[in-house]
C-alpha cells in the first residue's frame, strides 16, 4: 500500500495516474490529498468522482495540509505552475512533476526543500496505456525510486532515462499520437476518396495499424521485410510507396520527431 500522497492539479492526466491505484486497492482515497483552482472542479469532483477523496481548493482554509504530504504529484499545466507556492520545509520529500517541457533545474529552483523528480507522460494513460519516462533528480533512494516507479506502473510502462533523453521521449510518446492521428485520418481519406464510408475506412484503417504492429512484434519481422514482403514487382503497394518517397513522407516524419524535441528543449 503507497501512504499519503498530495495532488497538485487534479485533472485529466493525475486522475489517470491516481483511479488505478484506487481501483486495485493500492492506494487507499482516505490517504490522498488533492489541490485544484476552481470551486467549480472542487465541487465536480466532489460530485461525480468515484472515490472520497481530500479535495481542497488551491489557497483555502486548511489546503496547507496538502504539503505535509512525503510525496506530492505535481500535475497543473505548466503556465500554472507559477502560482503553486512551496510551504514545504522537509527536505526529504518527494515532488514528483509530470509538466511538459519543465526541467528538472526549474523545479529545483520553485521547489528548493524537496528532491524534485521529472516525468513524462502520453495521453493513452488515461486508458491505462500509457508510456512514461523518468528521470530521477539528485539524491533518490531505491527505496524512493520503487515507491514512483509503483504510482504509475498500473497505468504505463516506464522508461528511465538522463534527463537530456526525455525531450526526445516526449516527441516520440507525447507528440506521437497526435501524428498518428493525422495519418489515421488521412489515410482514411484515401479509404474515402476511393468509395468508402468514412467510419468504416476509419476502422479498416485501425485495424490494419493494430494487425501491422502486432505481425511485426510476434513474428520479429523487421520493418524492411515486412515491407519488402508486401510489395510485388510492379504492384500496387510499390506504386503506393513511389509516391511517398516522392512527397517526403519518411523525411517529414523523421523532421517531425526532431522539431518535436527541439521545441521541447526551448521550453526548459
Ligand atoms: N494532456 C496531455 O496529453 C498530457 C500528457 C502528458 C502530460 N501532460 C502534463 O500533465 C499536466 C496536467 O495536464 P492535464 O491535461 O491533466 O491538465 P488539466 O486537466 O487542465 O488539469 C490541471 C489541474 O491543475 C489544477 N490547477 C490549476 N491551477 C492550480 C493551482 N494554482 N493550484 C492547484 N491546482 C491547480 C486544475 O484545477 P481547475 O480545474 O480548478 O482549474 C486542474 O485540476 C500538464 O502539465 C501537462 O504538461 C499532459
């Protein structure tokens, strides 16, 4: 059982991290303590969240004891995250920051009596698929380590990395599924342009991705042969190919991830 542990910005992405633990009786409601903006998300979560959970509003009588907390999860947008002030003292404790593009130093400055750890996680989390990469600041135990590691193994697989590797992991995991999206929809298209419902060529078009990715991984085919075995001399698949050759597809996707990570490093 993780103990006590405070939510910093209880939205989208913290619930996804913290309802497994609920759901699997890893960590008990009762022991969680939560800050949100609004009295209006106070008053939703209070309303329709499935668990009893502390909730207090950011700056409210008695939401100071979110930060005796020996874990806190830091979890508002990163243009919030200059309002969330330290009243915090122990240097022991663990923040644990899922923000986009802050580094590991920035944290460090706003957050001086804790031992600041930087995560970054993707939007499948919220269906329990997530991809996190952690980079451990100075100082952590394994004990630590292993207590982190367990508050987002139920809803992802984690990755460790240094720290000048995670902006590279946010642009593929982070950034991915909305480039996965567009060549969903685009190809989609094509399904449309060619005579097809758009949802049903949607769901060919998903299907064949999840068909793909599974030959790939229990046949250990490597990309080039799987490639090379659907595509005849002359046929349709090479003529297909020729095309994206010819538009840059490769070399855009490649610039894609690459520009993905640089912004990532501007914003540190
Ligand atoms: N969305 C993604 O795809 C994704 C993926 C991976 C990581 N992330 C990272 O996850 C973080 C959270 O994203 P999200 O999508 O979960 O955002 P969200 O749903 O907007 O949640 C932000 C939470 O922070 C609270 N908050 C704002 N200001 C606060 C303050 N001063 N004190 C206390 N709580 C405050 C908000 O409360 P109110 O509702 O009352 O405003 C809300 O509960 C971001 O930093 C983002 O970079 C996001």
């Amino acid at each position: 059982m993780i103990s006590k542990i405070a939510v910093i910005g209880f939205g989208n992405i913290a619930k996804a991290i913290i309802t497994p633990l609920f759901d699997k009786n890893l960590l008990n409601p009762k022991d969680v303590y939560c800050l949100v903006n609004t009295k209006k998300s106070l008053e939703n979560i209070r309303k329709s969240y499935k668990y009893d959970i502390n909730i207090f509003q950011s700056n409210s009588k008695g939401s100071e004891i979110i930060w005796d907390c020996k874990v806190k999860l830091l979890s508002v947008k990163p243009q919030q995250l200059k309002n969330i002030i330290e009243l915090d003292n122990n240097n022991d404790n663990l923040l644990v920051s899922i923000l986009a593009g802050v580094s590991l130093e920035k944290l460090i400055k706003r957050f001086p009596n804790h031992k600041c750890i930087r995560v970054v996680t993707n939007i499948p989390i919220t269906i329990g698929k997530g991809l996190t990469g952690i980079s451990w600041g100075d100082e952590i135990t394994e004990d630590q380590k292993k207590l982190i590691r367990r508050l987002f193994e139920n809803s992802s697989k984690i990755y460790e990395f240094p720290e000048d590797l995670l902006d590279i992991f946010l642009a593929l995991t982070s950034s991915g599924p909305a480039i996965i999206a567009l060549i969903i929809e685009a190809l989609s298209d094509g399904g449309l342009s060619g005579g097809l419902q758009k949802k049903l060529s949607e769901e060919l078009v998903m299907e064949m991705l999840l068909g793909t990715v599974n030959l790939i991984r229990e046949t250990n085919l490597t990309t080039a042969e799987l490639k090379n075995m659907v595509t005849s001399p002359g046929g349709t698949t090479i003529s297909a190919l020729r095309v994206l050759e010819n538009r840059g597809l490769r070399s855009a996707l490649i610039e894609a991830v690459v520009s993905a990570s640089n912004r990532s490093k501007e914003f540190r």
